[in-house]
C-alpha cells in the first residue's frame, strides 16, 4: 500500500510538465494497480474451502452499532456491552451522579446503571431513628421494621434498645427530635402535642361536642356524667377499683367509672419546661358519688383531640348503655358496639372537615366553635380510624367488626334493638 501511495504521489508531481512520457506513464499505471491488489490480498483475512483458498468477502453490517447513551456510531476502539446494549466507554455513565462508571462491578435499579456507592446511597434504606443504613442480616439480607401505617421504618434492634415511642401515635423517637416528656413517664411527639388536650376544662367543649353527636343519633345522655382527665396512674387505679369490666391492652386510655372512688385528676395543664419535660402541672382529688349507674368517665390526659374525642365517644357509649338499663352484655358485645360509635364520631369529624375549637370555645358554650383540620391531625385522625379498624384482638377487633357489619346491613337503631333483646348482634 505504501509502494502504491508514492507511485501516486509521483503521478500527481508530474501533471505539471508539458512532456508526458506515455510509456512510463502506462508501466506506472501498471505498477499502481499491482500494489493495490497485492495490498488486498495482504490485508484481507483467507478462510478456507476445501484445499483452495479463497479471500473472504467483504462484510457490511445491516446497521450500525449505536452507543445507548449518545446514540452516535461507535467506529473502531474500544466499547462496552452491557445491559443489552453497546456504550463508549465515556457513556456509560452512573445515574445518580452521571459520572462514568469505570468500576469493575456496579449496581441497578430500573435498569439504570449506578456507581455501587451512589446505589446505596439512593436505594439502600436508612434508619427513621438512628439515621445510619439499615444493616443486612445474617443471610445478606436487609431487614428492617417498619409501622403498618406510618412510613417510618427502623434497624429491628430500636425495638429492644429503649428507644421511646409516641404514646399517641406510636412512632420511634428519631435521634435528632426530642419527644415531650409527660409526668407520667408517657412521651408525646411534636405533632401530638400540638392538638394534645392537656387538663379536664379544656376538654368540655370536646365533651359537648360529642353529647350533640349522640343527640344526633337520637342518643341522649339525660343524666350528667362528669369528666375528669387523669394521668396514667390515677387511670390505672381507678380501673384496679373497678369490680367488673374489660380493658384494652397494651394500655387503658379511657374507663366509665360506675364505683364511687376519689380520683386525683388534672386541674392545670403543664407548661413545657427545660428538656421538654412537662412542668408545674396541678392535680386535685375529686370524690366521685354514686347518684345513678355511672359515676364518671376518666380520659387519659395529654392525647390529640381526635383520638382523646373516639376514647371519650366510646366511653360514653358504655355510659349510655348503663343508663338505658342494658342488661349485662358480652365483653365482644358491649367493647364492639362502643368502638362502632368511637369510630362513627371520629368518621363524622373527619368528612365534615372540622372539629371543635378547644382554644377559644369556652367550657360554659352550648354550641363550640370549630376549626377546620389540619394536614397532619387529619392524619393522626385517620391512624386513630386505622387502629379501629384493624385491631387484632378478640374483645375490641372482633367485636367492632361484627357491629360494624350488623349496623352496616341493620342500622345503628335495629342492631341497639336486638341487642337488647338477644344480648348479641344481628346476623
């Protein structure tokens, strides 16, 4: 090839002269087209067929092998293949940081390359409490614990290592939010807290709320109950005083007292001090005296209003049974028939939008006023609906869905009617 490229340039040195020597001009044409050929044959690759040699065809692709990720031609050189397609080298790039992956291994996701790191630092799931990835388990594979309703997801060792959770909504403490401490050794989130009721008065216009609510139902509750919030242990002796009566577990949150007893019950909210810890909250005794067959309700303080009005509607269901002369129902029964109630209240806050104004409502008003609800007590409300809902326990689970069903396909008031005359709901 060479021989045949100097022959040419010495042609193109001599267009010039006036006098062309035809027969050197003929052999060196010759010669060209000798050098070319013998430069074919040297180049080409021979196959062979049978004892003859022949060279092999020249091959043209039907199409062009075009890079993934710049969708030009890739000529001659170096390429990669991977992923069912062809890249330059310089394409093939991380989707996180678009730099090039030049890494021996890299990782994907959707079918998108990523740098190892950067797949972990995207995808891999970090811990809603310690903040650090969640590690892998024993077989390499990454477990983690994770709240059926809130996305919060956690390392499984946080559920042994003390990390507190929101008494009200049930998520981990994360690292770097500070929970609000209550006296009662209970913790409160901050979004909690922010709809909390903390003392009795500022619950009566939550009281009166519900009262209009069963008044609705053609429900009323003619004698006057009185309501009292308690802290944790005052509750918890009330319900040791109690003689009959069935009690949700892991804690009890509200009780219908039907004993006379003396219950010390919170007089003042507490303001929120250094550590977040509540301070300077007052308590008093308050002797309850028997006049009917209900001595008083007792609604655990320090609960968002929403959950604090089921806890309350269910109680008071419990209140009016006693007082419209129920006979002694199952626990199933009478726990069932009282979250039907709990849960048709919180449904009716949550459709009309609002709920009473605890700040502003005074505990003298007939008719509270009423706030629209925000995002997040929305929320809480509907996590309070979910744990109705899909409580797992024979008394209160079973027994809600069975009167949900009954009062689903009855009504409230058919499903109220045979109950008291059968002691079980309707089929």
């Amino acid at each position: 090839m060479d021989r045949a490229i100097a022959l040419s340039l010495s042609e193109e040195s001599q267009k010039g002269k006036n006098v062309i020597d035809r027969d050197s001009q003929l052999k060196d044409d010759e010669q060209l087209a000798q050098a070319i050929q013998e430069s074919l044959n040297a180049e080409s690759p021979r196959y062979e067929y049978g004892n003859a040699y022949q060279p092999a065809p020249v091959y043209f692709p039907p199409g062009l092998r075009v890079c993934a990720g710049c969708y030009a031609e890739i000529g001659y050189g170096q390429y990669l293949n991977c992923l069912n397609a062809v890249w330059h080298p310089q394409c093939f790039r991380c989707h996180a940081c678009n730099l090039p992956i030049s890494d021996y291994e890299f990782s994907t996701s959707g079918n998108k390359p990523y740098h190892k790191s950067c797949h972990k630092e995207n995808h891999h799931p970090k811990c809603d409490v310690c903040k650090k990835f969640i590690p892998t388990n024993p077989a390499g594979l990454i477990e983690y614990r994770a709240h059926p309703f809130w996305v919060q997801k956690y390392c499984p060792y946080h559920e042994h290592d003390g990390t507190p959770r929101c008494c009200s909504c049930e998520r981990m403490e994360p690292r770097d939010t500070t929970y609000v401490a209550l006296n009662d050794g209970r913790k409160l989130c901050l979004e909690c807290l922010d709809s909390a009721i903390m003392d009795s008065n500022e619950c009566l216009p939550l009281y009166a709320d519900i009262q209009q609510f069963y008044e609705g139902l053609h429900m009323k509750v003619e004698q006057h109950v009185p309501l009292l919030l308690v802290e944790r242990q005052a509750l918890n002796e009330a319900r040791e005083g109690e003689k009959n009566g069935h009690y949700h577990v892991p804690e009890t949150r509200g009780l219908c007292l039907s004993e006379e007893q003396t219950i010390s019950t919170v007089s003042r909210r507490p303001r929120i001090g250094a550590g977040n810890r509540a301070m300077n909250m007052i308590t008093e005794p308050f002797k309850l005296r028997r006049h009917c067959e209900v001595t008083a309700i007792l609604i655990l303080y320090g609960l968002p209003r929403l959950l604090t009005g089921s806890i309350l509607a269910h109680e008071m269901m419990h209140a009016w049974l006693r007082l419209k002369g129920y006979p002694s129902l199952s626990q199933d029964v009478e726990e069932g028939i009282c979250q039907v109630l709990a849960h048709m209240w919180l449904d009716s806050k949550l459709k009309s939008g609002s709920v009473c104004n605890l700040a502003s409502a005074s505990s003298s008003s007939s008719a509270p006023k009423r706030d629209m609800i925000s995002q997040s007590e929305r929320t809480l409300g509907e996590f309070v609906k979910h744990q109705i809902e899909s409580d797992g326990s024979p008394v209160y689970g079973e027994g809600f869905r069975a009167g949900q069903w009954a009062v689903g396909k009855y009504g409230l008031q058919e499903t109220l009617n045979h109950i008291w005359r059968t002691g079980s709901f309707p089929h």
